[in-house]
C-alpha cells in the first residue's frame, strides 16, 4: 500500500477526475434523479428528537468499505442494518446490500469482508444501493458504531456523487459506551466480550449491525436508568463529553 502523502496525489491526480468521468453517464438514470429528488425533498422529522426513546425506533447500520478514508477516493461496498424499537427487535426484515464500486477492490479488502468478484459483479451501483438503505431507514434515528465513521463516509460518498446533503439523526454507539462503560475499551470487539454478546464473522456489514443493536440495546437501558429520556437529552449529553474531551 502506498504512503498516505502519495494515494492523495495520486487520488487529486488521476483518480478523482477518472471518477467523476465514470459516473457521468448515471446522472442520465431514473434512479440517481429519484434519490436526488428525495434528498432534496426530505425534511427532517424533528418530532424525533424529541420522541421517548423507549419508543423510537432505530436502525442500527454498519457500512464495509475499501478503505478508511473517503475524501481519497474510499467506497462503500457493502451496508447492512436491523431495526429496534426502544431496546426490542421490531423488524426482523434485515437489510443487506452489496455495492459496486467504481474503482478496484483490493484482494486484502475481499479477504477482510468476504466480498468476491461474483459479489462486486452483479452488485448494485451506489446511488441505487444508498437509495434502498434510504428507504428503509426512513422516519428512524441511525445508530453506528462509531456514527462519526460510517455517517461521514456515507455523506461524503453522497456529495462526491453530487447529490443534495443528507443530514439523519444519529446516535453514536461508541460514545454512548464511552459514557456508560468509562472502564472498558469502546471498540466493538471488546465491548461484546464484555458483555457475552454472541460473537458472529467481522467485518460484515449485516454482522457487525446485529451485534452494534444487541450492545445498544444495553447502552439504551442503562441511559434510561440514568434519567436520559429523548434523542436531544442524549445527543446534547454526548457533544458536552466531546467538547470537554477536546478542551
């Protein structure tokens, strides 16, 4: 793998304008127009932050990737989710969709998640993808662990394929732990051995989602227990840790 310094040249380069030539010819289907009209369209639903958290209900999500960093040509690859209202499994339609992306894959990568080339071949492009994701979280607040990973990644992939701005509720899972459980380490393998969460295959999407969910589950009952009873009660808590951890 090439030094940092140099995938962003080569990314700034090369990569970035074979890109954006690459995704030209989607901007013409009917499904990057829909996505785009329903971006712009969708207002959030600020009843939500507000609702009770013993009944919201959440989509726990986790995105696989072939890289960490997005701004350097990064992509989603794969993006699995469960639903839980309050701390109860509401829906047990799972979601998982695997993703074509528009450069390579690397072999390290399909090792890690188990994405073959048969997988990335007759896999959806993105815009179609993010859009069934988008559907099917519709009117939930997102949960990921860590938020600030998977939501970033996700608007960055949006605004570099040129669509309007997402902006969803979130609830960051490992803040939550770093909150609740100050003593154990906030990574999620950790996190579910210290619990006895039953430990499925990492680094798949679906996986990874349905563990985060069952660790969430606890981390909602206990902020409960300490009186946190709303979306904006537990974000505003969460930012105040965050801005005296940077001070």
């Amino acid at each position: 793998m090439l030094p940092i310094d140099l995938q962003i040249l080569k990314y700034y380069l090369f990569e970035k304008p074979m890109f954006q030539s690459k995704i030209k010819p989607y901007f013409q289907w009917h499904s990057y127009q829909s996505l785009s009209e329903n971006l712009q369209q969708t207002e959030r639903d600020t009843s939500l932050e507000t609702t009770n958290l013993s009944e919201a209900t959440f989509t726990v999500f986790d995105l696989e990737t072939t890289g960490l960093i997005p701004e350097i040509g990064h992509e989603v690859i794969s993006i699995g989710a469960i639903q839980i209202t309050g701390n109860k499994y509401c829906r047990r339609e799972k979601f998982h969709q695997i993703i074509k992306p528009i450069r390579p894959v690397s072999k390290r990568i399909k090792k890690l998640t188990g994405i073959d080339k048969h997988d990335l071949v007759n896999a959806s492009p993105f815009i179609d993808g993010f859009s069934n994701f988008l559907n099917y979280c519709s009117g939930t607040i997102l949960v990921a662990h860590p938020a600030k990973f998977d939501i970033r990644f996700l608007q960055t992939m949006i605004k570099r394929w040129k669509l309007p701005e997402y902006r969803p509720y979130v609830i960051d899972s490992q803040l939550m732990a770093k909150w609740l459980l100050p003593k154990v380490n906030p990574q999620l393998d950790p996190l579910i051995r210290y619990l006895g969460i039953e430990k499925l295959e990492r680094h798949h999407a679906l996986n990874d989602a349905i563990m985060t969910a069952e660790l969430f589950e606890f981390l909602l009952d206990e902020a409960q227990k300490k009186g946190v009873t709303t979306w904006q009660e537990l974000d505003h808590l969460l930012a105040s840790m965050e801005n005296k951890k940077r001070e």
